[in-house]
C-alpha cells in the first residue's frame, strides 16, 4: 500500500497539489497573454482577465470544497481522540468554524473579482487569509496540548514554525500594503496591471505581491502537515432506512410494511 492510499492521506495532499495547481495554470494563462507582469503579481490579479479568470473562479472553488472537507476530518480526528477533555474539544469547535468562514472567504475570492467588487474581494480576503491564520494558530495550539501522548513534539515545532511564516507574511503583506495605497504614488492602483520598476512605488508593490504569494503557500504548507495524522484515520457513513419507500404508501401498507420492520427487528 503506497502511503497516499493510508487512510484519509489523499485528502489534505489533493487541496494542496489542486489549490497549488490553480495558481500556476491561472498565472501561465495571464503570462502568455501579457495580461500580468511575469515578475510576482497579485494572486487576485490572475482572476481578473478572462480566460484565466474562469479558471482561477472554478479552480478556487474546489479548493475550498476540498478544504472544508479537510478541516471536518480534522476536527472530527481530535474529537474522537479527545472524547473527555473539555478545553481541547472547545478549541476544537472553534477551529472547525473557523476554518469553515476561511472556506467561504476562498468562495468570494473566487466569485467576486477585485476589478468589479473590490471591497466584498477585500473582505473574502480577510476571511480566507486573516480568520485562517487564526485557524491555524488554534491547531497549533491543540498539537502542543495533544502533545506528547497524541501529537509528537516535531510536529507541534514544524507546525509553529509554518504559523509563525503565516503571520510575518501578513504582516509585510499589510505594511507594504498600506504604504502603497496610501495615495503617495497615485490613485487607481487597485486596477494597475503592469509595472515598470522605475516607477514610484514599486518596491512596495513587489514587496506586497511577495508577501501574498509567501501567504498563500504557508497555508499550503500547514495543510501538508496534516498527512502523516490522517494516515491514521477513515470515515464511513452508516445509512439508516426509515422505510421502504420514497414515497407516502396508503395507510393500510404503512400498517403492514411497520408491522414487517418490527417482526423483522425481533
């Protein structure tokens, strides 16, 4: 058995290779066609323009259907590891709804184009980038609890570590950000496509554009994290019958099909 077929180990390595995946193919795409600069731009840049927009908005969305997907395994994980321990399974809670409005956030990212609706993009923004940075703090914080009884110490560390990468990037992504749009190099810089490095400016521009692209794959690698633990992990849904039909049978067949249901049972 490979190791992607342990488990649910596919699940967190399918977000990571698709959401990886939706930024190159889109970046190539806006590349060739000279719709952005080949040096660093806006992710959000790469789904303004179509075609690339199309791809960008499907791509997205996907992920964060994947990525739901992954935050409930998760949680699901820690609570069946956890049944009695009060603080972890609040923190748990916590972090699943967290994850889930950092989801949605990915959703408006994907819909609403900065070009066209620029402060709802601004606020999908926030939600995907600011509330999953807290996302994954509160994971780190229940690694370090689980350890070392459920959790190693190695990956409590690795899992800081990639944190840590995730706050310094908003933070640069933020300063730089707000000295860009500070109106000290023009207005209208929300729709600037194409740079020249002589221009006023431009330093904060790259700095902030970096800073996004280095966002964007911490969150990629925190989610690579999760392998190993859900290697040791599967789920399975239990159907359960209220009937033999899909439908509303005559009085008289109800009465014999419960009676059947009940001899049945016994």
């Amino acid at each position: 058995m490979w190791w992607f077929q342990q488990g649910l180990s596919f699940l967190p390595v399918v977000l990571v290779v698709w959401s990886a995946a939706s930024f190159v193919f889109s970046y190539i795409t806006a590349v060739i066609l000279h719709h952005v600069d080949p040096l660093v731009p806006y992710i959000s840049d790469m789904g303004t323009t179509p075609p690339e927009r199309c791809l960008f908005g499907i791509m997205l969305n996907i992920s964060a259907f994947l990525g739901m997907a992954t935050m409930y395994v998760r949680y699901k994980q820690v609570e069946a590891l956890n049944p009695e321990r009060s603080r972890i399974l609040r923190l748990n809670k916590i972090g699943l709804t967290l994850g889930l409005m950092s989801c949605f956030g990915l959703c408006i990212i994907a819909n609403f184009q900065k070009c066209i609706l620029y402060y709802v993009h601004v606020v999908g923004a926030c939600l995907t980038f600011g509330v999953g940075a807290i996302y994954m703090l509160v994971q780190t914080i229940l690694s370090y609890l689980m350890q070392p009884e459920l959790h190693s110490k190695d990956i409590f560390w690795i899992r800081l570590t990639t944190s840590l990468w995730c706050w310094s990037s908003i933070v640069s992504m933020f300063v730089s950000s707000v000295v860009l749009y500070s109106g000290l190099y023009g207005t209208n810089l929300v729709q600037k496509l194409h740079w020249d490095p002589q221009e006023k400016g431009y330093t904060a521009h790259i700095t902030s554009t970096a800073s996004e692209w280095s966002l964007a794959f911490s969150f990629l690698s925190f989610f690579l994290t999760y392998v190993r633990d859900f290697q040791k992990i599967s789920l399975r849904a239990a159907v359960s019958l209220h009937g033999q039909t899909l439908h509303n049978p005559p009085p008289s067949s109800v009465t014999k099909q419960q009676t059947l249901l009940v001899a049945g049972s016994i």
